[in-house]
C-alpha cells in the first residue's frame, strides 16, 4: 500500500490472538526500510469506557534509536524472539555475503582500472559503487551502519544514489558500446540524456520523493530506450561485447519483473526470489566484467594487429626513408646545380644589363650626333638646296637606324625585365594629333590616304604611359603604311577608362598561316618579306606593351585586301586643364621679345653632343655654358646659377647623378631646373635618375622639338615661329638691306679693332653662332648701333647677308687680320 513514494497517511488495523500455550513474546516487521513515520497502537488495558494504548514511534525519518530492535527493517516486540532470530540470521547472512562479493568486486576492479586507465572501467566502477550505496540505502543497512543519527541525510540519500547509479550506467553504456564511433547521431541523443540526468540528481538533493519519482519515471523510458538502441547498434557492428551486456541487463529485468509480481500477490514468496535482487546484481556485474575483459582482449588484439602493421609501416618507412635520403641526396645536387645555374644566369643577366645599357649609350651618343647635327644644317639656308637634300636622307637614315636600334634593345629589355609601366598624365588628343602628322607625310609620299575617326567621345586628359601608347601607336602605323600600296590607313579610338583602337590598311594582308605567330619575336612574315623586310620586332614589342597597361591586342586579315589590329588599354581618366600640349617643334625661330635673359648649362662630356645641344640653344636666343663633367658643372652652377642644366649623366670625373644630388640639396638648387640627358633607354635607370632630383629625362639621340618644348614647359619661354614671321621674311631682308645702307655697316666695320674683324669674319664664315654673339657684345662697347644692326641679321640667321656685306665691303681684309 506504500512503498515510501507518497505522503498520505494509511491506517491498518489488525487483530492478533496468541492460541498457543506459550508465553514467548512476538515481534512484527514492517517492509520496507523506506517509510518516513510509522506509529505502532497497542492496547494495554480495555474497560467499557476507555482503552488504553501503549503507542511506539520509528520511521525512516526518525533516528535510528528509536526502534524497539536494531534492524534494517520496522520490528516491533511482540512475542516468538526466537523465530524472527532466525528469519534476521538467514536475511543477514545473505545479504552479508551478497555486500561482500560486491565489495570484494569494486577492490578488484579498482585494480584493472589503475592498471589499465580506461575510462569504461573508470564508468563501470563508479556505477557498481553507487549500485549498492543505492542498494544499503533502500534495505536500510546504510541508515543502520553508516548515518544512524542523520535521518535528515538518509531520507535524501536514497533518491540522490539512485540518480547518481542511473547517471554513471549511461555513460558506462555510451563508452563501453563506442556509441559515438558506432553512431554519432544517437550518440547525441545519450548525451542530451546523460545532461537530463544530471539535473534530476542535482535536483534530487532538493526535492521530495513524491516529485523526484515522477521524473525519475518519466526519464526511465528514454534510459531503456538508451540502453537497447545502443546495444542494437553495437551488435549491428559485430562488437561481440556486447553479448555480455545484454545477457547481464536481460537477466536483472527478469528478476525484478518477478519481484514485481510477487509484491502485487500474483507470485507466492520464496526464498530464492526475495533475494533474486542480489543474485541478480552479482550475475549483472560478473557479466560486465566479463564484456571489459573481453574489450581489453579485443583492444589487445588489435594493438598487436597495430604492433605487427607499425612494423611493417616502419619497415616500409625504413626503406622510404632510405628512398627519401637518396632523393635528397639528388635533389641536393639538382639544387646545388639549380644555385650554380641562378648565379649565373644571375651573373649573365647583370652582364646583360650592363651590356645592354652600354650598348645603348653607345649606339645612341653617335647616333645623336649624326640625326641632331643633321636636322641644324636641314635648317640652314645659306647651304644649297642639293646638300639640304643629302642632309635629309642624312636624317632619315639615322633615324631609321635609330628605330631599328630601339626595337631591338626594347626587346632585350623585355627579356631582361627591366620594362616598368611609367605612368604619367596626358592629352590623349595632342598624342593622336601628333602621331597623325608624323605620319601623314610619309601616307601622302606613297599615294595613301591616313585619317583617324573618333568612335565616340573619347577623354581628353588621361593617365597611362604616354611614351608606350606612342610606340605601340607608330608601330601599328608604320606596318600598315609600308605594306599598302594603295589605298588608305584609318586609325580608329573609341572608350573612356576603357580605351580601344583599331588600325585598318587595304594593304597586302596577312596569310592565315601566319597569323598564329604574327605576334612572336623575330618572325617577321615571309609574305610581307616579298614586299619590304623588317626585324619581326614591332608587333611583338607592341603585344607586351599592350598586355603591360591592362588590354590584349588582336588581328584580322586578308590575302590582297588588307588587315585589322584591335588592341585595347586601361587608362584613368582626369579633369586636369593645366597640361601643356602646345609643342613648337622646328618652326621655332627665336625667342619673344621682352623675356629675361635665360641661362642654360649644358654639361656633357662628348664633345659631338655637347656642341651640337649648344648650338640648337644659341640659334634660338639662349645664353649657354657648358662643363665637361659633373665637377665643372657644379663650379659653375655656383658661378654662374642657371636657369636650367642639360645634364648627361654618365661622365668621367663626377657622374650626373652625384651632381645632381649635391645641386638640389641645396635651396637654390631646389629652382634650378635639371634635365637628364641620356642614351639610356633602359626605365629602371630613368626612375634612379628621378630619384637622384632629375625634374624630367630627355633620351638621346634628342629631338630638337622635344628640347624646345620641355624648355617652354618648365621655364614658361616664348618662342617665336616660322609661320608667324614667315610674311615678313622678305621685308626683314630688304630691311636689313636697308639697314646696312643707311648704317653704312662696311664703313663702320673700318672703325672698329683689326682683331674683332677678322675674328667676326671666321666666325661668320664657319657660321660659328656663339663665336659671332661674343664678337658682336665686344662691338657692342664701341659701336651700339652697328652691334644692333649685326645681332638682327644673326637673330634671322643670315649669315648670307653678313657673307655678302665682307664681300662687297670696299675694306679689304686679310685672313691674317692686316689690311691690304
């Protein structure tokens, strides 16, 4: 009727009659140890009024003193001690017994497990531990032995061992069937369990019976669902363990269900069954033990299958390693040959570079020379037509030999690696201006018809590399014009950010077959050979340059109808107004009147190209110096403080760089103007001289348009030009006639210094500009007027009426300087 699990009262009465002739005294026994208070009415003494009563107290929640007889049970005296003796006697010496062999289990478990360390057996003994703590405490033998005066601690110590046994059962479950090896999805679903359980023992402490064997009910279910599904798994993985654990749990439900039934009057009691409890628990913990013996066995089994596989891998290893030393051993070699072959590719390549700008100072210090003096006497009308015309061939041959000189050391760039992407900001419309007149003339010479149509509106002002879009640009060009006979070339733009060209001939056209290698280095075609040779160099110089700003460049073509070549780059495009794109070029003829006096040093230690940059300065108006090395230039940069300074940077004594350096370090140096002339093309060698305080690179052999125009862009100078002065040409002729007619130039020669003239006319006769200016700022002293006179014919380059003038003069003079 109650078992200790609820907290109603019950009331039993009943009647005993002892027939017997004895006196021996009786005792009643009250099962189980689990009920908090019992109260025990006996009746002493009955009259027809009142009955009295002799009422005995004990409980569960009582101290154990309170009980009539020492026992794990309720007894109360009543009579026959000596029947209940032996009934204690039987009870207790199974029990004993039982205790004992579940002692002596946990002693010897707790040996395998110091010796073994496995964590199932640590599980396995902890559950066997609090198994028959849970076990003293519902017999009573812990309240009896352990904690007889803490009834407080004994009526919550039983729910607490319960839950702590049902707690280690699951996680011995989990370990010792490989639940999270066998099935990681339940195993998830043990844990979450295994969390559950361990709040209701925490909770157990706390609360009554009645609540905590609701919960414990209502969490049996998910533990035999536990239990079950994770020896089904095991067994459905052929884990032959687990035969020991079901056996174990199989035989313990047994037992219970039959004591269920016997306290529910459906089975007679018997001795062996009020005790099948115990048999039971030992039969479930033997069983258990057997299952870890036979798991360590197993796990022995495979460590030696471990041990026998390890020596075969270390064997395997053993000789992979002897493999692995042996191919170290070559790859040693192969790196140490690698390191060989590095240095001096290395070596090879710094020799290269070296050789390559040597090789490019040398070809290009002649060559300016040979073009830039060339172009000075192009411009000279005193010289006769034939001979101007020798000097244009003169100046186009040195500039074909300058193209073929650049196409191949950009090439040997390419293939050192010393191409950088410079990027600088541009008109975009001043490029394609420019690069349409370069080229018109040479269209129209074959017949050909050259224009350039804007697609859409393409930007202004934009940033990229200015100088390779110029020479993919001519190279494009030069090919379309030399391979059409007739016809026309049309360059077209289009894009934004985005740009895109297109170059289209009615040229002669590519074959097919050839089109695959257009683009390769040194294959020039053998179709176009028929027509005009060529090194094979220009498309693929161009193809890098084109891969280097972003794009891809792409042909089309036909056999006698002409080609397409579509390339496309990646600019940045920018609103700045303030860039100079005016450029003057070889129709500059003086400087603007009312301009100071502008001071140019020109320091370079080859005499051709120092003279040459001297002379183009002088012609045009401007007072230059010049120093053969860096140390001259910095002496007279002090002297002298420049404008301007031309500097070559390559010289004996002190090079350009180390002049350059000490210049603009100091204030004054910080406005002088410093350009780098060099014959280097190589770009890693432009930016050390940027970095040396260089404000801009001019590459030789120079351009004379270049010169002038970098000049006006970083000094704001004026010129004045050919087409502005071209309609008074000829009044500035007959002027000057005039001029010397009413200043009567020939008399007032016969008054100055017998050494001034003959110095002026060697001078004009070598048409030696400089020599002519010092000489006419020495006569300038003695007469101002015949020095002005003098300074307009040299300012018009007439050195033909200053010739004319000796000639006609009626002084004659000796070379000698003596009069006749």
């Amino acid at each position: 009727m109650n078992f200790g699990n609820t907290t109603s009262d019950y009331w039993l009465r009943f009647t005993m009659k002892n027939e017997t002739i004895s006196t021996t005294k009786w005792r009643l026994e009250i099962d189980p140890a689990s009920i908090n208070y019992i109260d025990l009415y006996m009746p002493t003494m009955s009259t027809e009024q009142t009955t009295v009563y002799d009422i005995k107290h004990t409980g569960n929640a009582l101290p154990f003193s309170t009980r009539d007889v020492a026992h794990q049970n309720f007894v109360f005296n009543l009579w026959s001690l000596e029947a209940f003796s032996d009934k204690v006697t039987s009870e207790q010496f199974v029990k004993g017994l039982y205790y004992g062999i579940m002692l002596l289990m946990i002693f010897s478990n707790f040996i395998i497990y110091v010796s073994l360390w496995d964590i199932s057996y640590l599980y396995y003994l902890l559950t066997l531990i609090f198994f028959n703590l849970s076990s003293l405490t519902i017999e009573g033998f812990a309240h009896w032995y352990l904690w007889a005066d803490f009834p407080h601690w004994n009526s919550i110590a039983r729910p607490f061992f319960i839950s702590t046994a049902i707690l280690f059962t699951l996680m011995f479950t989990r370990s010792f069937l490989k639940v999270n090896i066998y099935a990681p999805k339940f195993d998830r679903f043990i844990i979450i369990l295994i969390g559950l359980q361990s709040l209701l023992t925490i909770f157990s402490l706390f609360s009554s019976y009645y609540t905590y064997f609701i919960l414990l009910s209502l969490i049996l279910i998910p533990f035999l669902i536990a239990m079950i599904g994770a020896s089904f798994i095991a067994w459905r993985n052929k884990y032959h363990p687990v035969l020991y654990f079901i056996t174990a749990w199989t035989v313990l439900l047994i037992n219970i269900f039959i004591l269920i039934l016997v306290r529910i009057n459906m089975l007679p009691t018997h001795f062996t069954i009020e005790h099948g409890i115990h048999t039971s628990g030992i039969f479930l913990f033997l069983l258990l033990s057997l299952g870890l013996t036979d798991k360590v066995k197993q796990l022995e089994s495979q460590i030696e299958n471990d041990n026998i596989h390890l020596k075969k891998t270390q064997h395997d290893l053993a000789d992979l390693v002897e493999l692995l030393s042996n191919r170290t051993h070559e790859l040693s070699s192969t790196v140490e040959k690698l390191e060989i072959a590095k240095t001096e590719a290395e070596t090879a390549n710094k020799t290269k570079s070296k050789f390559l700008a040597g090789m490019s100072h040398e070809l290009r210090t002649p060559l300016n020379a040979v073009i830039g003096f060339s172009q000075l006497m192009e411009s000279n009308t005193v010289m006769p037509d034939t001979h101007r015309k020798y000097m244009t061939i003169i100046n186009r041959s040195g500039n074909h030999l300058l193209a073929l000189i650049n196409n191949i050391l950009e090439m040997a760039k390419i293939e050192t690696g010393q191409i950088l992407f410079m990027q600088t900001s541009f008109d975009l419309h001043h490029v394609l201006d420019n690069i349409k007149n370069t080229f018109s003339m040479e269209a129209q010479k074959k017949g050909l018809q050259l224009s350039y149509q804007l697609l859409n509106h393409i930007p202004q002002y934009i940033q990229a590399d200015e100088d390779k879009l110029r020479q993919i640009l001519s190279n494009l060009l030069s090919n379309a014009i030399k391979f059409t006979q007739k016809g026309q070339v049309i360059l077209r733009v289009g894009g934004s950010s985005h740009l895109f060209f297109e170059i289209e001939d009615t040229g002669i056209g590519i074959p097919e077959s050839e089109l695959a290698t257009i683009f390769e280095a040194f294959t020039p075609m053998r179709y176009s050979q028929q027509t005009r040779g060529g090194t094979g160099l220009g498309l693929a110089i161009s193809r890098h340059f084109v891969q280097m700003m972003g794009g891809d460049i792409t042909v089309s073509s036909q056999v006698g109808k002409g080609s397409i070549l579509r390339f496309n780059i990646m600019v940045k495009v920018i609103s700045n107004k303030n860039i100079q794109s005016e450029t003057y070029g070889h129709s500059i003829v003086e400087l603007q009147p009312d301009q100071p006096d502008y001071r140019i040093l020109v320091v370079e230690d080859n005499i051709g190209s120092r003279i040459l940059l001297k002379k183009m300065l002088e012609m045009i108006g401007f007072t230059v110096r010049e120093a053969k090395d860096g140390k001259e230039a910095i002496s007279i940069w002090q002297e002298w403080q420049p404008h301007l300074i031309c500097m070559d940077m390559r010289m004996p004594v002190m090079d350009g760089y180390e002049a350059t350096r000490q210049i603009k370090a100091t204030p004054q140096g910080l406005s002088t103007v410093v350009f780098a002339m060099t014959a280097s093309s190589i770009e890693k060698e432009h930016v050390a001289m940027l970095a040396a305080g260089c404000d801009d690179i001019i590459v030789k052999p120079f351009q004379y348009n270049l010169v002038v125009d970098k000049i006006a862009q970083y000094l704001g100078v004026r010129y004045k030009t050919e087409h502005q002065s071209l309609a008074s040409t000829k009044n500035d002729k007959s002027q000057s006639q005039e001029t010397t007619e009413n200043l009567t130039i020939p008399t007032r020669l016969a008054t100055i210094p017998i050494e001034w003239r003959d110095d002026l006319h060697d001078a004009i006769e070598r048409i030696d500009l400089s020599m002519t200016n010092e000489i006419i700022a020495k006569i300038r002293s003695h007469d101002a007027s015949l020095a002005n006179a003098l300074t307009d014919l040299v300012k018009l380059y007439r050195f033909d009426v200053l010739q004319d003038i000796f000639e006609e003069s009626l002084v004659p003079f000796s070379h000698g300087g003596k009069q006749e």
